[in-house]
C-alpha cells in the first residue's frame, strides 16, 4: 500500500476533520500542508478562467515537424483502433494481440513483411470499449494504444525511420510529451492529497465526485481496504449519502484488474449499505461472474436485475452463455424465452450468444430461425454467427448443411475467415472424410490463415490412418513455421500412429528438423525411445540414443532404467537384456538400480548365472547396495533353490543397520530360515521384530509367523501371537489352524487343539490335514477312543480316510502291540484300495521287527522292492534295527552293504542301529570296529 492510501486508512480512524490531530496528520503528508492551487484534482471543477479558444487543443503540427527528436521521446498514442470481434480475444483481454499490432502498422506505414519489428511489449492498451451499432458490418472493439518509443528502439532499432515519419493526425494519433506523461501520472498522486486539502477546509460537505474521484484512485491502485474504509465513513456521516456510482467505481476497477472476488465483494458492500443497482452495476457484475464461471453469484445477480425491473442486455447475455458452457442447457433456454417475456430489446450480443447456445445443444432447426430473425431485426449478416451454424452443424455430423452455409457465405456478403476453415476441417474430420479435410486445409493456408492446433490434431491422426506419410511431413512443417513445441509436436504424432495401429511407420516419418530437435533434446530423446521400446522397436530406440548430441550421463542412466523397466513390465524380456548390453558404461561403479533390475529379469528368465554374475560385480565394485537390491537377490536365489546362497546375503544385508528390511522381505526371510531348518535364526528375527517394531502386524504377517516360528517358539510365545492376532480380527487361514493343532498336538494341550480345531471348522477352514493331525496326536498319546471318534468324525463330514490317517493309527496301534486292530486298519486299507508308502512299509517292518517276526519283515520288504517305491534310508534303518533284534546281526551288515550299492549313504541312525543290534547279540569285537569306523567317518 502507498503511503497516500496509508494516510488515508489513518485518516478514517481519526477524529473530526478540524481536529488538530486531523492536522498533524496533514503535516505527517511530506511535512507541509498543501493549497489547492498546488494540486490536481482529476474531476476537473467548472471555473471562470482566461480566455480560451479551439487553438489551445489543437496539436502544433509545424513545431511537430520541424522538432524530430520530440518524436523520439514520450509516448505516442493511437485512437479509434478498431478490431472485429472474431479477430479479438474477448471482453476480457486486455493485451496487444497481432490484429492490433496490424493497424498499428498500417498507421505508422510499416510494410507487411517486416511488421514483425513491432515488439508487443512496447505497447500498451488504455482503453477498450464495445461498438456494435447497427450501422457497422461487424461489431468492433476500439482500442486506444500507447506507444512507448525509447522501449520500442531499445527492442527494435531499425523501426527509427518509421517514428520519424509519423505526424500527429487528430482522432486519430497524438504525442506525448514527457512533461504530459508525467501530468498523467501526477494526477492520481494529487487526487488523495487535494481529497485530504478539502477535509481539512470543509470542502467535502455534499461533494460525492471528490469521493467517487480517489475511489476511482484507490480502486487502480487496488487499496481495496483504504477504500472499504472510506465508504463506511460516507455511511456514518449523515450529511453525506451514497449512490451507485460511489461503488461502481471500485466494482469497475477490479473488472478492469480482472479480480472477481473483489468486485463481488463491493456488490455485496452495495447491497448491505441498502443502495440500489443500476444497470451498469448489473452489466459489470455479471462480467465478473462470466469470468469465474459463478453460476450461483450469478443468478443471485441476475433475480434482483428483475425485481429492479431492470433491464440489462448484458446480464441475459452472460446467463446464457454461463449457462451453456456448464452443460444446463435447459436454463439456458428459459432465460432465452425470459428475454421475450420481459420485453428486452435485442442487442447483437443477444442474438450471438442465443445462436450459440442452440448450436451447442444440437438444435440447428432453432439456431437457423434465430439466425433469420436476427437478420430480419435488421442486424448485417455477421460471419460469427455464420462460423457457429457451420461448427454446430459439424458437431451434428451433418456435413452437407455445413457446406451449404459456408457455401452461403459470399451470397451473404461475407469472406470465410480462418474461423470458418477450421469448422469445415474439424467437421469433416469428425466425419472421417480425408479428402474433404485436406481440401479445406489447402483453402485455409492459400487464404492466409493458420490452422489451430485441433485442426492440426485432427489432420495427423488423419493421415496417420490413411497413410499419408508424405502429407505427414508436410504437416510437420506447417507446426514448426506455426512455432509448435517440437516436443508438443512429437506427443501428438507419436499418439497418432499408436492410434491408428500404424507406429512402425514413425520412424520414417520423425526426419529432417524434428529428428534433429530429438538429438539435441533429452525431453524429445527420451520420449521417443521411450515409444519405441514400448511398441518393441528397440533398434530404432538404440539408433537414435547412438546419434543423439547431448551428453548427461546421470540422465542417460536413468533414462536406461526407464527403459529396461518398460520390457520388464511388458514381459519383453529379451528386449531388455539387447538394451543392457548395449548400453554405454561411463564409469566403474555400475548402476545399482539397472543391476537390480537385470539381477530380478535374469531370474525371472531363469538365467542364474548372469544374475549371479551381476551381484558378485556389484559386491566387487564397492556400490552400496540398498534395501530393493537385496530384496532383489535374496528371492532370485530362493527361485534358483540356493537357499544357501540366499542366507549368506541375508547375513551379508544385516550387517548394514541402516537397512531395514520391509514386510515383504521379513516375510522371505522366515520362510528362508524355515525351509533352512535355521530355528535361532527365526527366534532372533521374530523378537528382533517385536523389539524395534519393525514392521505392521496385518494377517499375512501373522500367518506367517505363525507359520514359519511354530518350531522356533515355545508353545506359550506361538498361543500368544495365535491369539492376539484373533483379538484384532484377523482370520487364520487354514495352515495355521493346522500347525495350530500339531502344536498343541505335540505338546499333549489337547483341550487347546480341540478348541483351534473346533474355530477352524466354525469358518469352514478344516481339511484333510487337520484331521490327520489330530489323529496323529490322539495315536501319540495313545488315546485311541478320541482317534477313532476323529477318523468318523473324517468320514462324516465328507472326507475319505486318507493314507495319512491309516498310517497314523497302524503306528499307534503296533507300538501299543494291539496287533488286531493293526491288522483290522491293515484290512480296511486293502478294502477301500488306499496304496502304501513309505512311511507305511517302514511302520510295517518296524512293527513286525519289534516282534521279531522276520518272515512278515521279508514278505514287506519284498513287497516294498517289487510294487512300493523301494527301500528308503529310514527303510534300511528300520530293517536293520529289526534285524538286531531277531539276531540276524550278519543280514543286518549285509543291509549297509546294500544301502551303499543303492547309492544311499548310512547315518548315524543306520550305525546306531548296526551297532545296538551287535552289542544284543554278544559281538562285542564287531559293534566296536563299527564304532570306530563311525567315528573315523565323522558321522
């Protein structure tokens, strides 16, 4: 805020005007008071002065003329520049566009060729009103334009020779001194001090143009506050009364600043001070609201215009055309019947804005009769309101109404602009007419127009589908000299070909300047490989990183790893090890995250070595490796089935501590350690776990620490984590349930398996596995009603009794020597055609060893050879334990004999068992040669 407006926002919160406080403040201005005489106030008052006469305003043309430097100083400014609508960019705009530009050159006669030396930045708009009485052609904007002159030569130097020969011409071009500029200026300085002069001597009673004059002063310096401030003061005191135009000011420069919420605020201001709108208070409110899009504000607006009985062209305008761009078209349509019910006199505006809304909607019958009354009502025929007919019905697909009224054209007295030519283009593209589009495009640019970027959207995808590579290059041409990004340009071509099915043809058409863009330009570069590698050209994609000119190697390997991540993604595998090896290699250390990457893509293509490969050079080149890599490696070598290998780089990873490992792989590294029989490894991850929280405890976690630390545990530790994770709601899946029950099982807490047993079965989770652990866990415990009650309870609900099961209770009921019920379960097998195993013939031969009945022994391990699967080590182990009881001690050495010549090597069981069975039968000599040669072997 300037320090006048700061006075002023003191000054309203001061005592009366003829305080001695007020004057102090006064002398706070600058240190002096100030007298009328000295300051300007910018409403100038009628009073008696010399005699003045026409002469006094007109422009000295010969002191112009022979005075050439005074051209070269100040500002010049050009009057009742007039730009048609079509060619403007709206209400709105306040800049110097290129239409605006031309008339200026044509004034200061610059030829065509070299306008371009007129540089927009050394002028400026001061003015823009709307004319569109009915005898112009064409509604118009008029601008008044500044020109500043030292500005322009700085820019521009050789435009010298055209301000020489400038001349003022009235109406139509003056000058301005530096003196007048500076007056200009000085005005709006001088307002707020001649304002505070006439407090002070009691000038203001009844004199609202001073306040509207440093409201219009506040408003351009946007001391919004300052002047909020002051109208309250015109409230308070009685003697001064407000109007609209008090906040009409204010409400008109923040349009003019384009600030919405400003000038909806003052409206607001206008209406809580009970003062009535008028209509131009209407008109510039409801621009402001068109500006935001604020359909409510604007209803608001428009409800009270029609209980002032009011009449505001504008505001009907704006409602409809807010209206329509937010799709509700229905309102649209009653405020155009509101505008025949509340008797409004059609502008132009009017007329334009209600063709457009019907265009929008499709409703080209009634946009065509509103065409026709706007022409009988005396309006010219306008090329707006033709150029809309033709866009609607292109959006409707009729192209052969669109033709007629751009056909119509010339009958009406009117040129197709480019407006016109890029209707006809886009509608014709919607209507996948290819040859009619180029013939318009042609029309188009023999006219002197340039297409809009939809235009050119539509004529690539075009002649990308009809395989105009030729017309494509031409196109791409026109892009350029337009001044499209190269970038913009290769974006919208690359989408194009990927649409048509047709991206093989894109590297012949990315040549000549845009493939020259695309070598120096790593945005370009990297979005063209990027393409191609995605639709599998990874040769042109190695072509052009070979060629291209810029060098930033940090980015070259990111743009690599982006690269081999897309084959990864799309499954093209061996496109990603052709990008690796042949990527360049800048440095010695290599990039961790490309050889992640490669490490995880060999795995996945089963190629271990190179993968293994690539960790060993990641180790040796001493790059830091993080927590993604390891994760990387650890499960690349669980897929190899080196779980070996995967422990040493879990061991390797735990000596980094700033590594913390993520749910994922603390999840891999206890299914590691589980199927690496490593239980201290277990126990210190999971309470490693516990202790620093390291990760969040959702379902999956707890079924698999439930899962993979059963052994690990203690039964208590394991029941805790089982029921604190039934505590939070989580469900146990079925393998939980069921080393829940081995648990418990094992650990005779069988009123605890019978309660996890009867949870599993509520949630419908049990399985054959489950009732085999019980079964196992009641023949362990010699309980055998409650195993028999669980296989019927098996059969009941469904299930047959599995070789499992049979298995459990032939062990359970051989050990316990109830040899009728072992050979009633040995009867039920063969009934119900269950085959053995393994574990079946090693019970058998167990059981009938322990009874020394070595001719069934025989009869199974012969039948074991013949129809079973054959002998295992546990076989051989149990057929000679059985062979040292019966006293067959030589059989019994014959046995590891025949172990070794079956590739099985003994344990320490076979040696165990060997040397019990020796010792049983009096050979001491022998039992102590095998016990030597036992630990000659280290076993």
């Amino acid at each position: 805020m300037s320090a006048c407006s700061s006075s002023l926002a003191l000054h309203f919160l001061s005592p009366p005007p003829r305080s001695k406080d007020f004057f102090s403040l006064t002398r706070e201005w600058n240190g002096a008071s100030f007298h009328p005489s000295e300051i300007w106030l910018g409403t100038r008052c009628a009073k008696r002065s010399q005699q003045r006469t026409g002469k006094l305003r007109r422009i000295n043309e010969e002191e112009e003329k022979a005075d050439v430097k005074r051209k070269f100083d100040g500002i010049w400014r050009f009057l009742n520049l007039g730009i048609e609508v079509h060619e403007d960019a709206g209400n709105d705009f306040f800049g110097v566009s290129h239409p605006l530009l031309g008339k200026i050159a044509i004034i200061l006669k610059v030829p065509a060729e070299v306008a371009s030396m007129l540089r927009a930045e050394a002028f400026s708009v001061i003015r823009k009103s709307f004319d569109a009485g009915k005898s112009l052609k064409e509604p118009k904007f008029v601008y008044t334009v500044d020109m500043d002159v030292k500005k322009l030569f700085i820019l521009e130097p050789h435009t010298r020779d055209f301000i020489s020969a400038i001349e003022p011409e009235v109406g139509l071009v003056e000058h301005l001194s530096n003196d007048k500029v500076s007056s200009e200026n000085w005005n709006d300085n001088g307002a707020p001090k001649f304002f505070l002069w006439m407090r002070i001597n009691g000038k203001l009673k009844g004199n609202v143009t001073a306040y509207n004059s440093v409201l219009r002063v506040l408003g351009s310096r946007g001391d919004w506050d300052v002047a909020e401030r002051l109208v309250q003061e015109m409230k308070i005191v009685s003697e001064y009364y407000l109007n609209c135009r008090v906040f009409n000011t204010v409400i008109y420069a923040s349009l003019k600043r384009g600030i919405v919420g400003v000038g909806a605020r003052w409206f607001q201001l206008m209406l809580e001070s009970n003062v009535q709108p008028d209509i131009a208070t209407i008109g510039m409110v409801m621009r402001l609201y068109q500006k935001s899009w604020n359909v409510e504000e604007a209803e608001l607006a428009f409800s009270l215009m029609r209980k002032l009985n009011l009449k505001c062209q504008f505001a009907y305008s704006s409602m409809i055309t807010i209206y329509t761009r937010l799709g509700l078209h229905s309102k649209a349509e009653e405020i155009i019947g509101l505008l025949t019910q509340d008797e409004v006199t059609l502008n132009f505006e009017n007329w334009l804005v209600m063709l457009n809304s019907y265009c929008q909607q499709g409703k080209l019958e009634q946009a065509e009769t509103t065409l026709v009354s706007m022409l009988e009502s005396g309006f010219s025929p306008n090329i707006v309101a033709y150029n809309m007919m033709i866009t609607g019905y292109g959006r409707a697909s009729n192209m052969y109404a669109a033709e007629t009224v751009f056909q119509s054209l010339q009958g009406a007295g009117l040129k197709p602009d480019e407006t016109s030519y890029r209707a006809m283009i886009e509608g014709w593209g919607r209507a996948d007419n290819y040859s009619k589009v180029k013939v318009y495009y042609k029309e188009l640019k023999a006219s002197g127009f340039k297409p809009n970027s939809s235009n050119l959207f539509t004529l690539i995808n075009m002649q990308a589908k009809y395989d105009d590579e030729v017309a494509d290059i031409g196109i791409l041409d026109d892009m350029a000299m337009m001044g499209c990004q190269p970038s913009s340009v290769l974006g919208t071509l690359l989408q194009a070909y990927e649409r048509a099915g047709r991206f093989h043809m894109v590297p012949l058409v990315v040549r000549g300047s845009l493939y020259e863009h695309v070598l120096v330009s790593q945005t370009a570069c990297s979005m063209l490989v990027v393409a191609y590698v995605k639709q599998g050209l990874v040769d042109d994609a190695m072509k052009v990183l070979a060629e291209k000119q810029w060098n930033d190697p940090c980015f070259e390997d990111n743009l690599y790893h982006l690269l081999i991540c897309s084959c990864k993604e799309l499954g093209h595998l061996d496109n990603a090890v052709k990008i690796f090896t042949n990527m360049p290699r800048y440095s010695d250390k290599p990039n961790l995250h490309i050889m992640s990457t490669m490490i995880d893509i060999y795995g996945a293509m089963n190629r271990f070595c190179e993968a293994e490969n690539l960790y060993h050079m990641l180790r040796s080149s001493g790059v830091a490796m993080d927590l993604v890599g390891y994760s990387i490696v650890v499960r690349m070598y669980v897929k190899a089935g080196s779980l070996d290998d995967a422990c040493s780089v879990l061991d390797a990873m735990e000596k980094h501590e700033t590594i913390v490992p993520d749910v994922y792989l603390i999840r891999d590294m206890l299914r590691i350690y589980k199927k690496c029989g490593k239980q201290d490894k277990l126990a210190e991850l999971y309470y490693k776990i516990l202790k620093n929280g390291i990760t969040t405890w959702d379902q999956d976690m707890y079924n698999c620490v439930i899962n993979c630390c059963a052994h690990a545990l203690t039964v208590d530790e394991l029941s805790r984590v089982f029921d604190e994770m039934v505590q939070h709601g989580f469900i146990p899946n079925t393998i939980t349930y069921n080393v829940m029950l081995d648990v418990y099982g094992k650990a005779r807490q069988f009123n605890r398996a019978r309660k996890v047993f009867s949870m599993a079965r509520k949630q419908g989770l049990t399985d054959v596995i489950s009732y085999n652990t019980l079964i196992s866990a009641y023949g362990h415990n010699k309980d055998f009603k409650r195993m028999t009650s669980t296989v019927k309870n098996m059969q009941f609900n469904g299930f047959s009794v599995s070789l499992e099961a049979y298995n459990s209770m032939l062990d359970a009921y051989g050990k316990e020597r109830q040899m009728e019920k072992f050979k009633s379960v040995l009867q039920r097998m063969k009934e119900t055609g269950c085959a053995s195993d393994s574990y079946t013939y090693n019970i058998l031969i167990n059981i009938y060893g322990e009874h020394g009945w070595i001719e069934e022994v025989a009869a199974v391990l012969t039948e074991l050879k013949e129809y079973g699967p054959g002998p295992d080590i546990y076989s051989y182990n149990t057929l000679i334990k059985a062979y040292g009881i019966a006293g067959m001690v030589e059989d019994a050495v014959s046995v590891v004999k025949e172990m070794r010549e079956n590739g099985i090597n003994p344990d320490r069981v076979t040696y165990v068992n060997l040397i019990s069975g020796l010792k049983r039968n009096d050979n001491i000599l022998e039992a102590v040669k095998w016990s030597l040669w036992m630990k000659q072997m280290g076993v």
